[in-house]
C-alpha cells in the first residue's frame, strides 16, 4: 500500500511546481491515476480476504452473456496492454451458450485479475483471453495466456497461497499482495469452477478458469451461439 500511496503523493505535489510543463503535468496524471488503480486493486484484496474466510462473500447467481463478459474485461484491458506496448487479443471458440447462471461481477473480477497478472508478468508480445465451450461436460472455460517470465513447478506451486508470489524476487519487481489469486481460486470455486495454471519459465504463462454451467431449467442445455 505505502508503495503506491507514497507516488501519489510525490506527483500531486509536483503539479504545484512552477519549473513543470504541461508534458510533465500529463505525465505526473497519469502516474497518479495509474498508482491510483493499483492501489484501489490492493484495497480491494484486502477486505475480500476476510469476507471469504468467514464465508461471508455474496455470490449472486443470475443469468450472464459470456460475450458481454468477454466484451467488459477487454474495454478495461486493452488500454494497458496498449499502454506497455503489448497486443491483446480475443478469442472465441463457437459454439458458446448465449447465456449462463454466474455471478456477472466476480467472473469479471477472475478475468481482470488473470489479465492484470498476464500484463504485470509480460514485457513483451501478446496477451490473450480465451472463451471456449465444452458440450460433453457443459464446461465453458476462459483462458489468459501470455508471453511474459513464466515460473517453474515449484514456483507454481505457491502462487495460489494467500500472500504468496513465485518467489521473493517477484515481490520486490512487481509488488502487489500476493493475495490475487488465491482470491480469485477462491470465487472460481464457490462459482463452481476452479483455475489452473501451466506454464514455462522465460516463455510465458496459461491460466484457465473452468465452470460447470447451469441454465434456468437444469433439465436442457442453454441456447447456444
């Protein structure tokens, strides 16, 4: 928390300095609203740990496009991604229900968290966000995959603890809680779902979050697209 709030402060004070130009003013905004968001992301870790521990995390169950959830987490994401000098892409795998029984928020917040990662981890090349369906199991899946460090098995193994990154390096680099995904496994499951990761270290990294769907009448399978 000190890390972003302490650069919010040094450049809002220094849209005071006379010596500044309007170059330096932008750039001082958008350091302050970047900061900004990431702290707001912290905040928000922070007091969703709790609520999930005490199993008292609302998860509302109503009918969701996955489309329109797709569409959602790429008007949020494709300007960072542009912003770093990365491509995002979409894709879509028909046939996918038109829609399905979720909680439309926490989707979105795995989603947001997956890309957010995908885009912290990578320095270069694409981001991707998969949406896919699989009838036999009614399973739709999406998947965030990247180019960007990667981490071996161990590594792996403790990013889904609660404060936990790959490493101590990866803390010190990047920052954040250590709290996003395990917050993140933590909603997929109560969803119905869980995430898993594959990757590879110094080419890049997948995570894929599986839901058993539901319709209105748990008899048929939704509409399809």
């Amino acid at each position: 928390i000190r890390t972003p709030l302490t650069s919010i402060i040094g450049f809002s004070n220094s849209l005071f300095d006379p010596t500044q130009t309007d170059k330096d003013h932008n750039a001082a905004a958008l350091t302050i609203i970047r900061s900004s968001e990431h702290l707001n992301d912290l905040i928000n870790d922070i007091l969703d740990m709790p609520k999930i521990e005490a199993g008292q995390l609302n998860i509302e169950m109503l009918p969701v496009s996955p489309l329109s959830i797709v569409d959602d987490v790429k008007s949020v994401i494709a300007q960072r991604a542009t912003d770093k000098g990365l491509t995002f892409n979409i894709e879509i795998e028909y046939p996918l229900p038109e829609f399905i029984l979720s909680d439309s928020t926490r989707l979105k917040q795995i989603l947001l968290n997956l890309c957010s990662n995908a885009i912290k981890f990578t320095h270069t090349g694409t981001i991707t966000l998969r949406a896919t369906f699989n009838i036999k199991y009614r399973q739709i899946a999406f998947s965030v995959s990247d180019t960007g460090i990667g981490m071996d098995r161990n590594e792996i193994n403790h990013i889904f603890k609660p404060f936990s990154q790959a490493d101590s390096s990866t803390t010190r680099r990047f920052g954040g809680t250590g709290l996003g995904l395990w917050i993140s496994r933590q909603l997929a499951q109560r969803l119905g779902g869980d995430i898993t990761c594959r990757s590879k270290k110094n080419i890049g990294s997948d995570f894929e979050l599986r839901i058993i769907i539901n319709s209105t009448d748990q008899r048929q399978l939704p509409s399809l697209i």
